[in-house]
C-alpha cells in the first residue's frame, strides 16, 4: 500500500495510541489521544507503514476511514467523530416523548455520519 492509496481507500487496522511491536507494511492505524514511541506528537493522524518506516497523513475535513477493528466507519470534521446507534425507545406509555427523542438521536447520528449537514452554529 502507498501513501495515495492511504489517503484514496484508508482502511485502519485500529484506533491505538503507540506502534505496534511488528507492523507490516501497508498497515494504517489511527493515532489517538497520549500518543508515544515513534507516534509522540502524531495524535489524530493517520500513520501508515511504508519500507519499515512510518509516515502520516494529516486529516482533512470530510475525510472517512473505516476502523477494522470496531467495524465502523469514522469521519474527520475538525476532529474524529464516528455516529452512535441511538437507544431503542422502550416502554409505552409516553409514546411520543419516547419518539421525538429517538428521532433527535438518529438525526444526530446522521448528522456525526456525515448524512446529514450539521446546523450552522
């Protein structure tokens, strides 16, 4: 794998905050939060292992990358952010404040996907 197909198709094998012991190249991997070793400094960026060294990809806004390990998608707007499955209303009898909250959850979750335009703030 390269760099453009890194930034073209990113697949990361994990959302982790320091290397692992033996990478193979072509791997990619979301450097998060307290980043060390060889990633000190890289946090939110993309580090890829290419001839047994390690290069990075700063993110963009509207960038979306898929994490293998939590089988999720992630999106990159001004910071990482994947959408949650809002809880199933449960209950009964306040159907409707159960509905409207359901309803704010899932077009949350759309908007945090990327689906839907966040409001203008």
């Amino acid at each position: 794998m390269s760099l453009i197909d890194c930034t073209t198709q990113t697949v990361v094998e994990g959302a982790i905050n320091e290397p692992p012991a033996e990478p193979a190249d072509g791997q990619c991997f979301l450097v998060t939060d307290l980043a060390s070793g060889d990633w000190t400094g890289k946090e939110g960026k993309i580090a890829i292992r290419i001839a047994g060294a390690w290069h990075y990809i700063e993110p963009f806004n509207g960038m979306a990358i898929y994490d293998r390990v939590s089988d999720r998608s992630i999106f990159y707007n001004s910071g990482w952010a994947s959408a949650a499955e809002p809880a199933q209303p449960s209950g009964g009898n306040i159907v409707d404040l159960e509905a409207r909250q359901a309803i704010s959850a899932l077009i949350q979750a759309l908007r945090i996907a990327g689906i839907f335009p966040r409001p203008e703030q």
